[in-house]
C-alpha cells in the first residue's frame, strides 16, 4: 500500500491551526487527550497550533480573527464535532477544517440511517429495530433473537452501550441507554472477531489502512477495554490474505458509501461461524490517544504519529477525491 507523498512541506503553509478538542459531550475526557496528543504532533512539526476547547470558544476565536484552519478532533455529537453541526458553523465562515463534510458528519453519526443507506446498497450490517418512545422492546428482542445489543443511536466510544443475552435484562439495558439524546437502536449480536479498518486520503484518493482485530481481556471491548485497560491486544493485520483484503474493501464501500471524507474509522464483526462480515458504525473524528487504532494500523504502513497528524491537516488544505483508489 503505497501512500503519495506529503503536498504540504513548509509549516507556514497552514497558518494558525485551531486543534478543536473537549467539548460538552459525553466523549469529552477522550477528546481532550487525543486534542493534547494531535497538538503536541504539530507543534513539534512547526506547526502554528493552539488548543481550543469547545464550539463557544472556537467562534471566539474565529471572530478574532485567530483562525485560518481547524484540526477537529472533537468527538460525539450536542455539543461535540461528529454531527454535522460544527462542520455547517465553519463551511457558513468559511473555514477550512479536518474530516467529512456536514453529510458525512451528519449521517455516519447516526447509526441507524447510516444502516439504512449501507442495506440499499447490498453492504453488509447486522440486522436491527429502531427503537420509538414507548416501543416494546421484548417483542423487538423476541424479532431480532437474543442475544441483542441495546445503544444509543448516536453516541460513540461505547457509550450507554448493552449486550443483553437474557430478556430480563432488556429494560434496564434500554434505561441506560435513554440517558443519551437520540432514538434507540437494538441490533443483532454477532459472536465473533470485532475488527477496524482506518480510512485515510492522500490527497489523489482514499485508501484502506491494514485492520486491526480487537482481543480484549474481558467479555468485550467496552469504554474500559478502549481507554483505560493496558492489557487490550491489538493485532495489525488483523487478518490475512483474501479475507484482509475483503474487509479493506467492505470498509472502504461503507466509507464511501456514507458520504465521509478524509480520514475515518470504520468498525466491522466478523461472524465466527460464517466468516462473515458485517459493518456496525464509522467514526469521523477517531481517537488519537495512546489506546486509539488509526495510528496503530498508520503505523504498519510507515505513517507515524506526527506524519499522520500532518497529513490529516493537510485535507484542510485541499480535500482528497472522493474515489477509491485503483487496484
């Protein structure tokens, strides 16, 4: 996998680069340690960079005239930088910034209609009820076949995320979940590998990074597994020959296919029966902290962290095609 050249070799060339980070959502903690991780790559690269944290304090700083691009590293959605939302603030000042456009934003972050536009499409993703106010969860539950999943629509990071195996445990599953804003979504379970594939343009194209499989000590890789826990395993190339090469097309399609732009995080199950595979989100705004997997698989390419960082900032100076890059 051969990634062009960086365009951009003079710092200067990026001006005053706003790392967007924090934020009010409930992926605040992790926003603010991939922002310092991201702020210190530049800085060391020459970059004239600063923190900001949060929407209110980037207008700010835009207003005073601060700003010639942002670096958005802010995750999750009311109040972070996944949702389209913030991506619509700088395209109306017309501020060049990191990562999809307001479609891509707007839809990867909501799972269920980034679901429904894969499923028109012939792409691969576990089967699901969308779950309405006052909807019976045990007749959806009893439609899908335990075990399920219970999770917010559009929450990242695990958030208020259940794996439910007994239908008692179905309402308490759904009341975590509802402390987040957003529809519901219940998902088949599939038993198996979990696996990511990290997205990453150049500029002519984007490209598959080699995936990741995710063998965490515990049950499943939840919030603590992804964060905080330093006995998580991380096997890159997750997996080999003619079934790596599938999942870096399945993820690439499913990148595409949702509208994203620049570099994203595409998480995929691999059904241990069947071999199968089957897409469950994208991610827009992935994590760069210690424990985050786009460097991790960058890595295996030769793109290390600082690299990496640069030429993510580099989209905020001329976005890459849309189009896959030929075989």
């Amino acid at each position: 996998m051969n990634f062009a050249a960086t365009r951009v070799t003079d710092p200067a060339v990026f001006g005053r680069v706003a790392v967007l980070m924090g934020g009010t959502s409930s992926e605040r903690e992790v926003s603010l340690d991939s922002g310092r991780n991201v702020l210190e790559a530049l800085r060391s690269r020459g970059v004239d960079a600063f923190a900001v944290d949060g929407i209110p304090a980037l207008i700010d700083a835009i207003r005073a005239d601060r700003v010639d691009r942002v670096f958005n590293i802010l995750h999750g959605n009311k109040g972070g930088g996944e949702d389209g939302v913030l991506q619509g603030l700088l395209e109306a000042l017309g501020v060049p910034y990191t990562g999809s456009n307001v479609l891509g934003s707007a839809l990867a972050m909501d799972k269920i209609r980034t679901k429904q536009v894969w499923l028109s499409l012939g792409l691969p993703t576990p089967r699901y009820v969308r779950l309405e106010k006052g909807a019976d969860v045990h007749a959806a539950a009893r439609e899908l076949g335990l075990p399920v999943i219970v999770k917010p629509s559009c929450e990242g990071s695990s958030v208020g995320v259940s794996r439910v195996f007994n239908d008692a445990d179905l309402d308490s599953a759904v009341e975590l979940a509802t402390r987040y804003p957003g529809e519901l979504l219940m998902e088949q379970m599939v038993v198996g590998d979990e696996l990511t594939v990290g997205i990453l343009g150049d500029g002519t194209a984007h490209r598959a990074l080699p995936s990741i499989r995710i063998v965490p000590k515990g049950e499943w890789y939840d919030y603590n597994a992804k964060y905080i826990a330093e006995d998580t395993q991380y096997l890159c190339p997750g997996l080999e020959g003619d079934a790596e090469a599938e999942i870096r097309r399945i993820a690439l399609a499913a990148f595409l296919a949702a509208g994203c732009t620049g570099w994203a995080r595409v998480d995929v199950m691999r059904d241990r029966s069947s071999g199968k595979f089957y897409l469950l989100e994208v991610n827009t705004a992935p994590g760069m902290t210690s424990h985050s997997l786009v460097p991790k698989a960058a890595r295996q390419v030769g793109i290390g962290f600082e690299d990496l960082c640069w030429r993510i900032l580099e989209q905020a100076v001329e976005a890459p095609t849309m189009e896959a890059a030929p075989k």
